[in-house]
C-alpha cells in the first residue's frame, strides 16, 4: 500500500472513530465534521453551566456555611431579623446578639426558639447617641458573619 493510500486509510478511521464519539449518523467528511463541531459546542456549554454551578454553590456555602436563612427588613425605627435554622445551634443565640451589640442595636422585642431548630425573631433598634446610620445589608452581612464564626468554632470543638 502507498503512503498517500496509509494516509487515506488513516484519515478515514479518525473520521468514523469520530463519527462513533459523536453519535452522528453522517456519511460525509463534511457532514461528520459538522457534527463534531455541534458536539464539542455541546460540551462547553455543558462544562460552563457546571463551572456556574460550582461557582453558585461555593460562593452560598461561603456564604452561608450552615443552612441557615437569614432575612432582614428595615422598620420605622431599626430592623426585623429573621434567623431560621433546621437544626438546633447551641451557642448561635450568644454570637448573634453580640453582633447586635457590637453593630450597637437594642433588641427592643424577641422571640427565640432553640429545641429542635433554631429560630429568632427579633426587633432590633440603633442607640439614640449612634452617628453613623446602618442599613439592613450591613446588618444581615454581620448576621451572617456571627453564623460562619460560630460554625467554624463549634466544628473545632
């Protein structure tokens, strides 16, 4: 067999080998060429939203290391914080209203529940000397802050 007949041979393997790895019906070099490329588009389509995925995931586990849903709305005078938590947090309460301390709000109304799950409600309002204005972002971000601490020191325990 002549070299250039090698070559041919060769090139037409690589193409049904490709064929086969696509799963296209094509008879065409051209044809199974199309495919390919649809597939190979395919792929990195797939490999994007997967990368997306991982990305969502790790930036909510961040985040929010327990699954733990913290909701924050602006009242009047303060804010209402919502913290609910499946499972029961023994010593979550304590990191949670020293953040309020530290952000120098009162906790005007509360309402806790730490059996099987944990869950505060609480009405917390800035101290009357306060200068600097804080927002419900700011609170729900240091809430949230209290919730990653706490995670990470009651896993070394």
């Amino acid at each position: 067999m002549s070299s250039r007949g090698r070559k041919k041979a060769a090139l037409y393997e690589k193409l049904q080998l490709l064929r086969s790895v696509t799963n296209s019906s094509a008879h065409s070099k051209t044809s199974i060429i199309v495919d390919a490329t649809k597939y190979i588009e395919d792929l990195k389509q797939k490999v994007d939203r997967l990368n997306q995925d991982i990305a969502t995931s790790q930036f909510s586990a961040d985040q929010n290391p327990l699954p733990v849903q913290v909701k924050v709305e602006t009242l009047e005078r303060g804010f209402l914080i919502n913290v609910f938590s499946e499972r029961n947090c023994p010593g979550l309460l304590v990191s949670i209203l020293e953040t309020f301390e530290e952000l120098g709000l009162n906790v005007l109304d509360a309402r806790v529940s730490c059996s099987d799950s944990f869950h505060l409600e609480a009405v917390g309002g800035e101290n009357e000397g306060q200068q600097d204005s804080i927002d419900a972002q700011v609170v729900k971000q240091a809430v949230l802050q209290a919730i990653k601490n706490w995670s990470e020191s009651s896993e070394q325990e």
